[in-house]
C-alpha cells in the first residue's frame, strides 16, 4: 500500500533519514519505535508530505506522492500534539475539517460519538485540556474513513479509559483491511496493538520484524525485554 | 415753466437728428459692404451693420462714428489684413464680431487696431482667430468692456496678445474674456489704467504681462491656467485686489511675479492651485495684506534682494511649502498671518500665538539646492529633519518669521 | 482556498489585537478631525501616521498570527489541500482582515469628515500598503522557523523602509547633488512600498509643487492621472512579488 524508497533528509548538517526503506500494507498495523532523534517523526510527516525529503521515493497505491496532494484524502492523521484556531468551537472544527476535506465518503463518527464529543461541541478550543484536544485530534482522524490511519504518539495525553477506547477502534480499522502506522513508546500498548514493529535509529531501520518473529527469536514473552536483548545483539553484531 | 425743459430736449434731439444719421449696411440696404458706408459717413452718424458676413480688408475709420452691429454681424478677413484701424477720437464699437486677422513676424495684424486718439468705446464686440486682438497705441481715456477675444494660436511664438496697450493712458479694460493668445493682456507704458472683472484663461505665455505701466488698478479680475501665470516688471504703484489667480502649473509659471516693482499693494486676492503663488524680486515696499494662498506648491517665493515688503494678515492653507527664499538674510516683515501649519499655543487666549512661526522650512531650502529631493516630501525621515531644525534653527534665515502668528484664520 | 481564507477570517475576528488597532485608528482618525476645524489639516496628520503605524502593525501582526497559527497549518498541510491554496489563502484571509480594519479605523472617519479625493487616495494608499506588508510578512515568516526571529526580521524590514531607505536616498542625492539624478529617482522610489504609498498621496496634496520639476520624465509621471496608476500597479508587484516568493519557500518548507 505505501513503499517507501531509500528516502534521505538532512536537516542542516544532521542526516535524519540515512536511506531508509520500508512498506505499509493492508489490514496491518505497523508501530515504527526508536529513541528520540531517530527519524520517525520525520518518516511519518514524509508520508504526510509535511516535510519534503531530500531523495527517495514515497510511493502510495503505485503512484509517488511526489508534487501530489490528493492522496491526503487517502490518510488519516493524529498528531502528537493537536491544536486548533484558538477562538473556535469544537463543533466549528470538526464542520470546518468537513468542509476543507469536501469528501462525499460517509463520515465515521464511531470516534467521535465512544468520546461524547458533540456535548462539547459549544466549548471553545482555546479552554480544553491536552486530553481533550487528543480525542478531537484522533476523532478528526478516523473522521473521513481513511485507508491510511498515521497516528503520532496517540495514547500519550489520554486517561486510560480513553486510551482503551482508542486501541479498540485502532484494532476494529485494521479488521477493516485499513493500514495503521503508530509511534508509541509504550510497549505494553505496542504489543497489543501492532503486527509488526519497525526500530529505528540514527536514521536508519535497525530490524523491520513481526512481533511473533521478536518474540520468537528472543525467546522472551515480555516485548519490552525482547527487543532490549535483540538490539544488545544487533550492537553486539 | 414747466413746458420748458420738455421744448429743450424736443429741440436738442432734434437738431442732433439733423446732424447725426444712420446708416444702414446689409444685403437689404443700400450699403451692402461697411467700407463705403464709413467714407459716406460723417462725424456723429452711425454706421449700423445687420446680420451677414462682410469679406472686409481693414476697414479703416477716421471719423467719429459709431459702429454698430446688430443681430451679431460678422467681419471676415480671411487671414489677410487687419480688421479695423482706428485713427480717429470718439468712435465707438459695438457687437461686432471680427474673424480670422492675418498672423505675420513683423506686423502686429489685429483685429482692431487704434492710435493716436481718445474716448474710444469697444464694446460687446467677439474676435475670434485674430492675431492680436485689440492693439492700441497712444491712445486715452477710452473703454474696453465685455468683449469676448478668443484666439486660436497653434503655438506660443505664432501668436499675438489679446488687450495690447502701448503708451496709452486713462483706459478701462473690464469684463472682457481673453482666451487662446500669447499674453491676455499686455501693457507697456499704459499708466492710470483700471483693470477690473476680467477673465483671462489659457493664454500660452501670461494672463496679464505688463513693464513700465504706473499707477494701474486691477480689481476682480481671474487670472487662471495660462502658461506661465502672471508676470510685471519695472512698475511703481500698482493695485491689486480682489483677483483670483489659479491653476497655473509648471516650473516657471507663476500666480504672479513681480520683478523690480515698487510701492505696491496686493490685498485681498486668492491665490489658488499654482506652483508658485507669489514671487517676488528686487520689489521692495509692497503691501502683501489679507490675502489667500491655498494649495499652492509655494505661497511665497521671497528673494533675498526685496526689502520692506510686509506680509499682513494673509492666510496660508493646504500650500506644499509656505516661503522659500534663496539668501540666509530677509529684511521684510510679517505679522498676523495664518499659517495652517503652525504649532504654536496661545496660553494669554489673545488669538495670536505665543511663540513665533518660521514659514521657511529646511526641506525647502534643501529642494531649493536639490530639486529632485521632491521625491521625499513628507517621508518620516524629512519629517524628523524639518523638525529637528524648528528647534535648533541654523540653515533657514533666522529673521524671517512672524512673531504674531493668528491662531484662526482671518475671515473675510 | 476560499474555504480556507473564511477560517482564517473566522479565527482572527475574534483576535483582540485587531480589535485593538480598529479602535486605536478609529480613535486618532476622528480625534483629529474633531480637533482641526480643517479636515485637510487632520488629513495631512493622518497621512504621516498612516505611514508609520500601517506598515508597522501589518507587518508584526501577520508576523505573529502566521506563527501563532503554526499548528493550524500544520494540520492543514496534512490535510488533502495544495500548499499554496493553503498559503494564499492564509494570506487573503489576514489580508481581507487588517484591509477591513483599516478600512473601519481610517476610511469611515475620512468618509464622514472628509470625502475628497485626497482622503480617498489615503484610504488606497493605506490599503494599498496593508497588503504589501502582509506579504513581506509572510515573507519573513516562511523563511524562519523561529517566532522571535520571524518577528525581528519583519521590523527590521518595517524600519528599513519606513527611515533608513529614506534617509540613505537624501544622503545620497546629497552627494551627487551635481549629477542629473532625474532618471534614478523613479526607480530608487519604486524599490520602497512606503515611498511609493506616501506619492500616491502626493499627487493629490502636492500637484501644485510637483509641477514644478522640468524633468520630461516627472512631467509625464505626475502630469497626468497615469501618475497614481503606475504607482499602484508597482505596489502590486510589492504585494505579489513577496508573495509569490514565500509560496515557492514555503512549498518546499518543511514543517
């Protein structure tokens, strides 16, 4: 569904994206983890189009993104941390995204109504909490039934109930044949939710593996633990 | 008696009936060209010329007739002659109109020429395409009134003056329009002449030009978009009050400009609309009062060479620049003038502010050197110069000022 | 673009900044012509405010909104929207704003007070002179990253034209003073968007003084109507010039 192609970015002198390939299919999840600086915010917003890479290729549906905007419409995102013109309304929001997106696609508002976000809907931007505006971000998201679902750290501001009713709605889009890329730092949630985890470091993919086949090849039940022991051994090689 | 003064007039009239008759010139009279009309004439009979068009090739007249059209008779020179020579006192002009004067570099043609005489009347009469228009010379105590003079000189040196007086005295010029020749109005040694409700407009060179002419009055007469405004010279004891001098644009053009003239008086005009309002030179003892000078580029333009002018209750409103002058020295005096751009207050609420108004500004000093620093006018970097100076004067004549400045302007 | 312009629309009229400078140019607009019994006096004040304070506020309040509607942007890039639609309308949506409060600020006490040609061509000039400084702003805020930054090089752009150009020009007329600087003159005042605002004006306060310079070129530039038309059209090469530029920046921007 996406390939991505030996993709480079330097910022400045700083190499984030040392050639980095990769693919996103269908009806998968696909968490993409790494320690901070490692490039997977800016793979992400490259897939976005939020950030122009210096070569390589993105590569969605057999058409490269390159110059296109369309394809957005094909995508839905939840950035890490959302926000919106100050001195509108929830409801103006979300109308204002439905009118930007023009999509005649029937809206899923599963989201939005599990959050009981339109008995907000007369409270302005301005005065919610980090919490809340995370759950408008990720209704936005799932808003305009995506095929594509690129999630920025999506559990990190909620209480756990809303977390909860996150990942159910994350695994019921994959059960749709929908793609789901997530950043997490949570492994617990990691291990819940993803089929495969994608690591990343100094700009480059460390392992590419399902989470079966870390599991298998550490030996270790714990996911945390297991990838602590196969990166030792991806240095150690 | 009361029979009397009736008999008298009854006798008067009559007598003068004998003497004086009319002759009639048209395709249904007898006369049917004015030139032989004129020879039949006498001294006193009128000459009356009805509806039609005349070829005529200067018609001289030197008798005292009248000559009179009626029903708006028409003179046709065909660009060959003059139209009329005057040679005589006493004849009078009237309702004629005279068309198309020849145009030649040695001989001024115009449309009616007068020398050596006096107590002529031109009157109601219309000279269109002429060269000049009236050219009169030696010539006394006589009356220019209402005529209409439009001329249609393709350029400034193909063309004549419209009122042309050389050497005459005692003569009033009014309510004449003037349009379309060199000058409007042109004097060179016309002396105790009265010049009053006069329109001259879009002549190339001047409204009004005169040298050598003492002792004028000019009074309500509107001066405006002539090429180059209004300009005399070598003059004593001129009055003028009451004109409108307007629209006159251009680097050498001028509301007025005087030069080399001497106790005068400008009171009560309104300048309005010139690139330069008033400009004086080598003119001393002027009386400069209650005058408007609104819009103008520069109300003043006062060179160093004048002295004892004095500057009275005039208004200076909406002007780009109000007085410039090219020495560091003034010796002429200003008083209660109202300066729209003056800052001052008036703590003692007597009308007339406290701290005096120097009309010169730095920046027109500098455009004076710089002419193209134009560009700049009213930038904040001009503004901050201009201010700096007010405070600190060191480059504007330091005694050219009012001390008096008005707080409102005079009204009149 | 237009959906995007009316959000921008939507958020900013609720901006107290805006309403602050509405109010502010309202307030010095009719105090002046409540305090100079001739409008043309408080119009010729109202011409040197214009030309500091417009300029200014323009270029720091488009400044601040574009980096305080970072995060907007962001989310609208991610969104299935062209980059320059997004852009241009960001741009006419603030543009339409500070036109409309200058507009209310200035133009309804000029239309009130003094309806002449002269207040007329304030109120384009000062519109005129809204837009080119949005457009630098924008300018300067695609090429920074960084909000202070952004702001610092929009006033330096902001005292650069409003005095140091100028006075740079009148040093330099004064040292070469002795040379036919007729022709330059055009040009140098065409390269500041204040300058060519404040002549705008001129040819209506200072006809009368502009038709003094014997110059063919001045003759033809200020004789005639054709004046106030080349200055408008080379201020709406300051308005999209700029603007073009940071679309093509701000395209390959990366947020």
């Amino acid at each position: 569904m996406i390939e991505v192609k030996a993709l480079q970015k330097k910022f400045g002198k700083l190499r984030v994206l040392k050639g980095v390939s990769i693919c996103f299919h269908k009806g998968e999840v696909v968490s993409v983890i790494g320690p901070n600086g490692s490039g997977k915010t800016t793979l992400i917003k490259s897939i976005l189009g939020m950030i122009i890479p210096d070569s390589g290729e993105i590569i969605l549906n057999g058409k490269s993104i390159s110059g296109d905007w369309q394809y957005r419409s094909q995508i839905g995102y939840m950035p890490q941390i959302g926000r919106y013109p100050d001195n509108m309304k929830i409801g103006q929001v979300f109308s204002m995204m439905r009118d930007l997106r023009k999509s005649d696609i029937k809206p899923d508002e599963s989201v939005l109504n599990s959050y009981k976000i339109p008995s907000l809907f007369n409270k302005t931007m301005r005065t919610l909490s980090g919490g809340t505006r995370q759950k408008v971000s990720a209704a936005l998201a799932f808003l305009f039934n995506p095929d594509i679902l690129v999630l920025d750290e999506p559990t990190a501001g909620l209480d756990p109930l809303a977390s909860e009713i996150l990942k159910q709605h994350i695994l019921e889009a994959k059960s749709k044949g929908k793609c789901v890329i997530i950043t997490s730092h949570i492994m617990s949630e990691v291990d819940e939710l993803a089929d495969r985890i994608v690591y990343m470091m100094d700009g480059e993919i460390a392992f590419d593996k399902t989470i079966k086949e870390i599991k298998e090849e550490t030996g270790e039940e714990r996911l945390g633990k297991a990838i602590a022991k196969l990166m030792k051994s991806e240095i150690n090689d | 008696m009361p029979r009397l003064p009736f008999l008298f007039l009854i006798v008067l009239l009559s007598s003068h009936l004998l003497r004086a008759k009319t002759i009639d010139v048209g395709a249904a009279f007898r006369f049917k060209h004015p030139q032989p009309a004129i020879i039949s004439a006498h001294n006193g009979d009128t000459v009356m010329l009805h509806k039609g068009i005349y070829i005529v090739k200067n018609l001289h007249i030197n008798k005292s007739i009248v000559f009179k059209g009626e029903n708006e008779p028409v003179l046709d020179v065909q660009m060959k002659d003059f139209g009329i020579t005057i040679t005589a006192s006493h004849v009078t002009i009237e309702g004629i109109t005279i068309k198309n004067s020849a145009r030649a570099s040695m001989t001024d043609y115009a449309g009616i020429q007068a020398m050596k005489a006096r107590h002529l009347t031109l009157k109601n009469n219309i000279l269109i395409n002429t060269y000049f228009g009236f050219h009169l010379s030696a010539i006394d105590s006589s009356l220019i009134e209402n005529n209409t003079l439009i001329g249609s000189a393709p350029d400034d040196a193909r063309s004549g003056n419209g009122i042309h007086l050389w050497q005459c005295n005692f003569v009033t010029i009014r309510k004449n329009k003037i349009s379309g020749h060199r000058d409007g109005i042109y004097f060179e040694f016309a002396r105790f002449c009265h010049i009053s409700q006069n329109i001259s407009e879009k002549n190339f060179r001047y409204g009004l030009h005169f040298m050598f002419s003492d002792n004028d009055t000019y009074t309500n007469n509107i001066f405006r978009n002539n090429g180059t405004g209004v300009a005399v010279m070598y003059t004593k004891g001129i009055r003028m009050e009451g004109n409108i001098f307007a629209d006159n644009w251009g680097s050498s053009s001028y509301g007025v400009l005087l030069k080399d003239i001497g106790n005068s008086y400008i009171t009560g005009n309104t300048f309005l609309n010139n690139t330069t309002a008033l400009y004086l030179e080598g003119s001393s003892r002027i009386q400069v009062v209650g005058n408007t000078f609104q819009n103008n580029g520069w109300a003043l333009k006062l060179l160093a060479n004048c002295e004892m002018d004095s500057f009275i209750r005039n208004k200076f409103n909406g002007n780009t620049f109000d007085v410039s002058t090219n020495g560091t020295i003034s010796l002429n005096y200003f008083k209660h003038n109202y300066w729209d751009k003056y800052t001052g207050y008036d703590l003692d609420r007597d009308g007339v502010g406290d701290i005096p108004y120097r009309p010169v500004s730095l920046y027109a000093s500098i455009i004076e050197q710089i002419p193209y620093a134009v560009m700049l006018l009213r930038s904040f970097a001009v503004d901050l110069l201009d201010k700096a100076e007010k405070n600190i004067p060191s480059l504007t004549p330091d005694q050219l000022k009012d001390d008096s400045p008005l707080m409102k302007s005079p009204t009149r | 673009m237009i959906k995007v312009t009316k959000y921008v629309i939507y958020d900013i009229v609720r901006n107290r900044v805006l309403i602050a400078y509405t109010l502010f140019l309202f307030l010095i607009a009719s105090t002046l012509f409540n305090m100079e019994e001739d409008p043309s006096k408080a119009i010729i004040s109202l011409m040197s405010i214009v030309m500091i304070m417009v300029p200014l506020i323009s270029i720091v309040f488009a400044t601040t909104y574009f980096f305080n509607s970072y995060e907007f942007i962001e989310l609208l890039v991610a969104q299935p929207l062209k980059r320059s639609t997004i852009l241009l309308g960001e741009y006419i949506g603030v543009a339409l704003s500070l036109s409309f409060a200058f507009f209310i600020g200035i133009g309804i006490p000029i239309i009130l007070f003094d309806a002449t040609a002269t207040g007329f061509v304030l109120i384009l000039s000062g519109i005129l002179l809204t837009l080119v400084f949005i457009s630098l702003a924008f300018l300067s805020s695609v090429i920074t990253r960084d909000k202070a930054k952004g702001i610092g090089i929009a006033l330096m752009i902001w005292f650069y034209f409003s005095i140091i150009y100028d006075a740079l020009m009148l040093a330099l007329l004064f040292t070469f003073s002795d040379y036919p600087l007729e022709q330059a003159m055009i040009p140098i005042v065409a390269l500041n968007p204040i300058d060519l605002g404040r002549i705008i004006i001129m040819l209506k306060l200072d006809i009368s003084a502009l038709m003094g310079y014997t110059g063919a070129l001045f003759k033809s530039f200020f004789g005639n109507s054709m004046g106030i038309f080349y200055t408008c059209c080379i201020m709406f090469i300051w308005i999209i010039a700029p603007l073009l530029y940071s679309i093509k920046v701000f395209n390959r921007k990366n947020l």
